[in-house]
C-alpha cells in the first residue's frame, strides 16, 4: 500500500493520486483535477497553512517539543532567553553563541524617551495594558524604518533582537504607566527576566533584589509561553508578514490577535470567572450552568490538546514553589476543584476538554502580585520569540502573500435601485 490518495471527479471520471507527505497532501494536486473548486475548511480546522521545523505538537498524547526538544526538559534545564536562542536559530546555543546573543539581548532593552514621554501619556489612566502594548509594538516599526527591508537576513536579525530586548521594557512600562508609578529604566545588572521584575516593581530601593524563587518560577512560564507552533496569534504574525510588511506591525496584530478571551486573554477570564464563582461550594452551580450553554469554564479546552496540555501539568508544578513564597492563592481551591469536577464530567470528557496553559498560569501571576490586566502581557512577553521565529521561518520560505478564497453565497447579479423605488 502506498502513501497516498486518489480522488476521481466524478463529473468526468478523471482521477488523480495524491502522495501523503509529511502528514498532508498537497492541495495543489487536487486544484489539476478540480479548477475552481475550493477547500470549504472554515477556521481553518482541517488545514494545513505551512511546513514548519519550529514546533512539534501531539494533540492526543499531550505532546509539545520546541525544535525537537520535549518542553519538560526545557522548563526544567534550560531558560527563557536560551529557549529564545533555540527557537530563531534552530539549535541549542554554546557558551559562546549564549553570551553574545545574552549581551545583544541585554544591549537593546531601552525604548527611545519617546515612550516614557509623549506616547504612554497619550493613554487613558485607565487604558487596558494589551492595548497599549499592542499600540507600542507597533509605535517601535517607526523608531525603526530599516525594519521594512524584511528580506535582508541581518536586518531581520536585528529587528528579532530588539523586540525580544524592548517587549519586556515596554509591557514593564505599560504597567508602570497604569498604576502612576514612575517608568523605571533597564537593569542591565540583572538577567532577562529579573530586569522585567526589575522595572515591574523597583520603588525606591537603589536596586530591586529579585526574589530568586520568583524570577525562576516566572521564567518557566516564559519557556511555557514561548512558541506553540499554528496558533491565532502567530497566524496573525504569519499573515501580516507575509504582504512584507514590517515585523513590529506584524507583532502588533499578534498581540491583537492574542489579547482575545478565546486565545491568551483567556489568563484574565480565569481569575474572574474564579472570583465570580467564589467559593468551592458555588463549583457544582457553576459547572451545571456551563454545561447549560450559560458560558465557557475557561482556561479548559483546546483546539489541538485533546488531552491535558503538557504545559498546565508543569505551572500547576510552579505554582507549589511560588505559592512557598507568596502564600497560596486561595482561588486555588476553586480551580482545583473545577478541574476534578470537569475532568469526571461527562460533558467535559466527551468534548476532551482539559484545562490548558492559561487555567492555572494566572493564580500564579496574581500570587506574584501582577494586576489581572497584565496576564497576557506576561503571555506577550514570551511569545514576541515564537512569532518572529515563525515570521523569519516564512519569509525564508519564500512564502507568497497569504490569501485564502471563499464559497459565494451571496445575491447574484442585480441592478441599481433609485432610492424612491426601494421598499
Ligand atoms: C490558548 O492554539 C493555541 O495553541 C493557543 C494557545 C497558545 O499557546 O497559543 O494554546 C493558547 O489560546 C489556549 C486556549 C485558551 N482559551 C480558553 O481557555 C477559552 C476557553 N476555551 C474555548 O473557548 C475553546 O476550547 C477554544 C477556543 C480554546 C477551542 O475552541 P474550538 O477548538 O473551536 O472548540 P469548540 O469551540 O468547537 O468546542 C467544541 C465543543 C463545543 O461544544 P458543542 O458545540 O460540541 O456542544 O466543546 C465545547 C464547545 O461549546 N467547549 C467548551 C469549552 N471549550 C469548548 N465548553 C465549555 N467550556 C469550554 N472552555
């Protein structure tokens, strides 16, 4: 038996054989037999929109590797910029690859003053913070008009090292502007994710002493966050760059894209909809009004993970460390108890929903003292590696502008109505 398929028009009796080919098969073939006739596969569930080396999924056997290397280790062994390193350039860095790229990183932290300001100010008091990164994302594309020459390698790796450096520096920013703090400055003293901390929660002490416990915990979630391979946000990225537009306005949709409650903005719906329900007695209430069609149980289900998300086991793992230092989070409770609820619940178990990267990440976050509108910022942070990983993986493949068709089913021809004659 080969690997392939065969598919007969019917109408004509034509046939042609298609090979399966690293899990797929070419739609291309199949247009030699069917001109004109589309792939009807809204939200793309079905589809594939590209070959990509970067990540690795198993939906079924909760599986999730970056380059090849099981995100179990990584969270354990490694960090988050040496994650970042391993998903631009493809391999673990050496020593010598990690210093470099540790100091370019640690070299392009500062915004241009323009942010702390004019731009921040032009903000609400009360602006939602993934507003204003998405906007400052896209404000830095014109601090850099070089970034529009997106074929040149070395520009592009320039652009990848800047907004890996500056993304934490503005989100840190974002809050600082939020909760009327003064905007506190790079140190480049510290690592990658003690300086985010750094410029989250220095007050007046001459330098902010990160609590080691904190800094590591946060920087696994930023290895957990860091890429997940065809997901909404990096599509957006993808689409964005692939009409060669800048990579910070394409960032800048990929937050956007992120900031939904169905994507990464679902951290925050979790911690509300845990407040809403309370205490552990309201779970049972709460769960047979999901089950009623009144609402989702966010943080749960997956459109890939039909099993549990890998990454959920390893932040429920984090959250015992940061709840060490912090004190337990006493929604956890709740959360605990939704999960054993949905999980021998035959609506949850037939639909495979199991809780994914965002049940459990924002009680950590809350523990840490982060506002809940900050959540997906922290989700953003991270993730700024995967989409300009994806972004540089599909202009090097030479990708066409993305541009998908559609099924009509609108009204056919018709003529101009005077307005007098209109009903
Ligand atoms: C992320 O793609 C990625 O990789 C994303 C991400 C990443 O790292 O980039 O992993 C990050 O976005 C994680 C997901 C965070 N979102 C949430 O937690 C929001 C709650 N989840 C749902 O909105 C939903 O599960 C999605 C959006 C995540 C997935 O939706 P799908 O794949 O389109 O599935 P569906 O909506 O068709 O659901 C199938 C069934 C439906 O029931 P029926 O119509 O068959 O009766 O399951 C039900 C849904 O109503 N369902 C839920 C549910 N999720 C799905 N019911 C209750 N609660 C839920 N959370």
């Amino acid at each position: 038996m080969t690997d392939s398929i065969t598919v007969t028009d019917n109408r004509t009796g034509e046939a042609v054989e298609i090979p399966i080919v690293d899990g797929g098969i070419s739609a291309g073939e199949l247009r030699k037999l069917l001109p004109g006739v589309w792939f009807y596969d809204p939200a793309f569930m079905t589809t594939a929109l590209a070959s990509s080396s970067v990540t690795y999924l198993d939906g079924d056997g909760g599986i999730l590797r970056y380059r090849g290397y099981p995100i179990e280790q990584l969270a354990e062994r490694s960090s988050y910029l040496e994650v970042a390193y391993l998903l631009v350039h493809g391999e673990l860095p050496n020593a010598e690859q990690l210093r470099t790229w540790t100091e370019d990183i640690r070299m392009h932290t500062y915004l241009h003053d323009n942010f702390r300001k004019r731009f921040l100010d032009g903000f609400h008091y009360d602006a939602h913070p993934m507003g204003m990164l998405v906007s400052g994302i896209a404000a830095l594309s014109t601090f850099y008009p070089e970034a529009k020459d997106v074929v040149d390698p070395q520009v592009r790796h320039r652009q990848i090292i800047r907004m890996i450096a500056k993304v934490p520096t503005l989100a840190a920013a974002c809050h600082r502007y939020s909760a009327g703090m003064p905007f506190v400055y790079p140190d480049n003293g510290l690592s990658f994710t003690e300086n985010f901390l750094s410029m989250m929660w220095k007050v007046a002490e001459p330098r902010y002493e990160p609590d080691p416990v904190l800094a590591h915990a946060l920087d696994v979630l930023f290895i957990l966050h860091a890429d997940h391979e065809q997901n909404c946000g990096t599509l957006a990225m993808r689409t964005v760059g692939s009409a060669h537009a800048d990579p910070y306005i394409a960032a800048s949709a990929a937050a956007a894209a992120l900031s939904g409650p169905r994507h990464g903005g679902a951290n925050e719906q979790v911690l509300r909809m845990l407040s809403q329900i309370g205490h552990v007695d309201n779970v049972d209430a709460f769960i047979s009004d999901v089950k009623a069609g009144k609402g989702k149980l966010m943080g749960f289900g997956h459109r890939v993970y039909k099993n549990y998300d890998p990454r959920a086991k390893i932040v429920k793992q984090t959250a015992d460390a940061v709840f060490e230092v912090t004190g337990r989070n006493p929604l956890l409770d709740i959360a605990l108890k939704l999960e054993e609820a949905a999980l021998s619940d035959e609506y949850f178990v037939s639909r495979k929903l199991y809780p994914n990267v965002d049940f459990y990440s924002g009680l950590i976050y809350q523990a840490m003292g982060f506002p809940t509108g900050m959540f997906t910022v922290l989700f953003a942070i991270p993730r700024v590696a995967g989409w300009l990983t994806h972004w540089q993986e599909m202009i090097d493949q030479d990708s066409k502008i993305y541009r998908p068709r559609q099924l009509y089913v609108g009204a056919d021809r018709r003529d101009y109505l005077p307005l007098e004659q209109r009903k």
